[in-house]
C-alpha cells in the first residue's frame, strides 16, 4: 500500500533539530522523499506498524506532528505530478 507521511517537528532547540533528522531518516529507510518534510512510503502493513512505532518514538507529542494518509494499492490513480522534481516510480526499476 502507498502511504504519505508529511510530518512537521519544532526546531527552535537542538533536541527539535536532532528529532527532525531523526525523522527524516527513518522516513527515507522506508520510503523516497518528494517535499521536504513529505514521503511516500510503499509498505505492507507489518512494514508501516514498525515505521509507526519509530515514528512516533521519535517525535515529542507536545511539539510535533506527523500525519498519515492511505493511498491504498490503486495510489497510481491518486497521484498527479506537476513541476520541477522528476516523478520516480517506486515499483519500478531500481538501478544501483
């Protein structure tokens, strides 16, 4: 299933900072950034419950926020492309 991860986390501190790049991170061992603080996360459901769980370990739940939305398997439909970054397809190739 496709799901998007958007998450924004408070860098005011140097712990927020840390947490940030900790997020980031994690976000990009299970998926491929297409915004700065937005992923797009190919996983089955035992891969998105781990990615849940680190997530929200991560961030401080009176600071930051992560949000989840579920694209489902038919995603391809849901998702339109527009601009300067180049589109991947994350069933696609990969070239190493």
């Amino acid at each position: 299933m496709m799901v998007l991860i958007t998450y924004d986390v408070n860098t005011e501190t140097e712990s927020g900072k840390k947490r940030l790049r900790k997020v980031a991170k994690t976000c990009e061992d299970y998926g491929q950034r297409v915004q700065h603080s937005v992923f797009e996360c190919l996983v089955d459901p035992v891969q998105l419950a781990i990615l849940r769980k680190k997530l929200e370990e991560i961030i401080d739940l009176e600071k930051d926020s992560l949000r989840y939305y579920f694209l489902g398997s038919n995603w391809k439909r849901r998702v339109e492309h527009v601009g300067a970054k180049v589109t991947y397809d994350p069933e696609g190739v990969i070239m190493v």
